[in-house]
C-alpha cells in the first residue's frame, strides 16, 4: 500500500509483500556495518569509500522498492542520519567516518529509521565510553594506599563507535520490523 501523501511504499507493507527486498536491504547492510565495525576495530578508520559505497546502494535500493519517492526516502535518512550525529563532531566527540557511516545507514532506513537508530546510537555509544573511560581511569591503581590515579586526558579517549552505529542500526531495524509487538 502506497502512502497517500507521497506514494512512497509504507515500509511495514514492502515487509509482508516483498519479503525477499526487505531481507535484501538488511543483509546488505548489515554487510557494510560489519565492514565498517571491523575497520574501525582494527584500524580505528571507516573509509570513504565504504560510505560512498553504502551511500548509493542504500539510494538505488529505494529507486528500486519505492521509484522516484525512494530517492526521496533515501535522501531523507541520509541527511537524518547525518544531522543526529552532527553536533557530536563540531564538539569533538566523535569522527567524521562516524558520522557518515550513520548518514549512509540513513540511506537503507529513511527519516524515522535514520532517526531510531541515531537515539539508539547516542545512547549505546554514552554506554560504551562510560566503561571505557571507567576502565581507563582506574586501571592505575595504588593498592598500598588504595588511591585511584586520575588520568587528566580522560575525556580524549577513542573507542570504535561504528560498534555502537550498528547496534543501534539493529535496534532500528527491529522496532520497524512487522514482528515488533507495536507495528501489529
């Protein structure tokens, strides 16, 4: 069923009519995702190429589910994707591959997609660098005096966010799948 606004596919729709598109657009994104976590595990670097890469799959699998209103869809998520993590860059809290690699996620999602796997993101992300920043902060420590050693650069600590972009890019996919209990 085509959204009467816009005529775009409802989402929800394409799932249960064209399953085989759905699991399409998850599996190959879920494949870029774990490209991008590997690299930014092992490398601590998501290329641009791999966005690019992600940026017009994403863009041609909406043209292809959607037709013109895809490229709309597509555009939405990325700018989405793109605007949830924005800030966090100007402040110095993540890099540009992060958010990029979200922006290009926002192709396969679409503006409400882009948008739940951001909070989800944010919130998986402030996660992890609350332990890492735990786990750095008292790794020295004096056990004669049991005085915990503070690292002054505590706040410049660098851990692979892509981790935290694909579990939230999960979480997205599954709130907006037809077997979550609230899209019934």
């Amino acid at each position: 069923m085509q959204c009467r606004f816009c005529s775009v596919v409802d989402p929800l729709e394409l799932m249960l009519v064209m399953p085989e598109l759905f699991e399409l657009k998850t599996f190959v994104l879920c494949g870029f995702l774990a490209v991008a976590v590997f690299g930014d595990m092992r490398f601590h670097r998501i290329p641009n190429r791999l966005c690019v890469y992600t940026i017009v799959t994403g863009i041609l699998l909406q043209v292809i589910v959607n037709g013109t209103g895809g490229l709309m869809v597509g555009v939405g998520g990325l700018l989405t994707g793109f605007l949830v993590l924005l800030p966090f860059y100007f402040v110095g809290g993540m890099g540009a591959g992060d958010v990029k690699l979200m922006a290009s996620v926002g192709t396969f999602l679409g503006v409400s997609g882009a948008f739940v796997a951001g909070a989800v993101t944010l919130v998986v992300g402030a996660v992890i660098g609350c332990g890492v920043v735990v786990l750095k902060q008292f790794r020295t420590w004096d056990a004669a005096n049991d005085v915990v050693e503070v690292q002054s650069n505590v706040w410049k600590l660098e851990f692979p966010y892509a981790a935290a972009i694909a579990v939230g890019t999960v979480a997205a996919l599954i709130f907006e799948s037809p077997l979550f209990p609230f899209n019934r």
